[in-house]
C-alpha cells in the first residue's frame, strides 16, 4: 500500500489555533441554537438545579466522546488499541489505535460516531426538557466544539478516494491506497 496523504492537524494548524477554532466553533454553535429553542419554548423560567449535573456531565464529556468514537469498532468486531492519556489531572483523553487500516466508509462512520451518539440526543433533549433546556444546549454546544477535530478529520478523509484505507498513528491520520502493481 501506498501512503497517498497523512493528516496531522496539529502540525497543520498549531494546537493553539486548533483551540481557538474548536472555542469559536461552540460558541457560535450556542448562539445560532439559542436563538430558535429560546424561540420554540418562550418565556420559560429556567431551573437552577441543572448546574450541577451540567458540570459533572461536562467533566466527563472527553472521555465519553472518545469512548463513541471506539463504540462502533467495538460493534464490528475490529480490533483496535486504547491509550490513556493524562495532560491534565482534570481532562484524560483516552486515544484508539486500530491494528488494521479501515475502509473509508467505517473510518467516516467512527469519526461521525459522537455526533450521531452525543449531539443529535442533546438537542432532542434540548428541546424536550424545557426546564432545562439552556444546560442540554450549552452541554451540546460544547460536544460540538470538541467535535471539531473530528469534522476536519471528516473533510480530509472524504476527499480521499474511494476504496482507500485510513490508518491512525501517533496523532495523525494515514490514508493508504492499494498499488496498481
């Protein structure tokens, strides 16, 4: 196999500029959500008792959006190495290895995984629970800013051609084509 492109988006970016995007994404994300759930559930007086789980579920938010990225490999039964990592005491990352090279197909559908898992449930949520729907909106503006990582992922592999092979190593993204030989 031949390597036709490798993805690293914080030599691409910078880690600080990836941080900024990834902040404006989720801000602008909660402003352009606000506007029509404010709209749809009027002049609700909003329940102060959702702080706390707020914070906790926002505690929790990077281990479980990787964790939906490993659950659909874990459903086909494709092998895959879990690495946990501590850069801060507040926020482990824990990073998935697989041992083979995915299709392209599987390896869009693991990076869209915590968007069909975590945020199209938060904004059914958002507008369910009207007593807290401001706490479920911020939870998933935030879920979207850590998402924006996956989306350029999304982007560059989806350029890539179609019966393509996509290989994740030490924080890049390989994307291998078989040879013409």
């Amino acid at each position: 196999m031949n390597c036709w492109k490798t993805i690293n988006l914080n030599k691409e970016f910078g880690l600080n500029r990836l941080y900024l995007l990834s902040f404006l994404t989720g801000l602008v994300s909660f402003i352009l959500l606000n506007v029509p759930f404010t709209i749809v559930h009027g002049s609700i007086s909003v329940s102060e008792t959702g702080v706390l789980p707020l914070l906790l579920a926002l505690l929790f938010l990077p281990t479980v959006h990787s964790f939906m990225h490993i659950l659909p490999l874990i459903m086909m039964n494709k092998r895959a190495k879990l690495v946990y990592k501590r850069k801060n005491i507040v926020f482990p990352v824990m990073n998935y290895y697989t041992k083979k090279p995915l299709s392209k197909k599987i390896s869009l559908l693991v990076a869209f995984a915590p968007t069909i898992l975590i945020t199209i449930p938060g904004l059914m949520a958002t507008y369910m629970f009207v007593d807290y729907y401001v706490y479920f909106l911020l939870f998933t503006a935030v879920h979207i800013a850590v998402s924006f990582t996956d989306f350029l992922y999304v982007f560059n592999v989806s350029k890539a051609p179609r019966k393509c092979f996509v290989e994740s190593t030490n924080d890049e993204i390989a994307i291998l084509i078989k040879s013409q030989n």
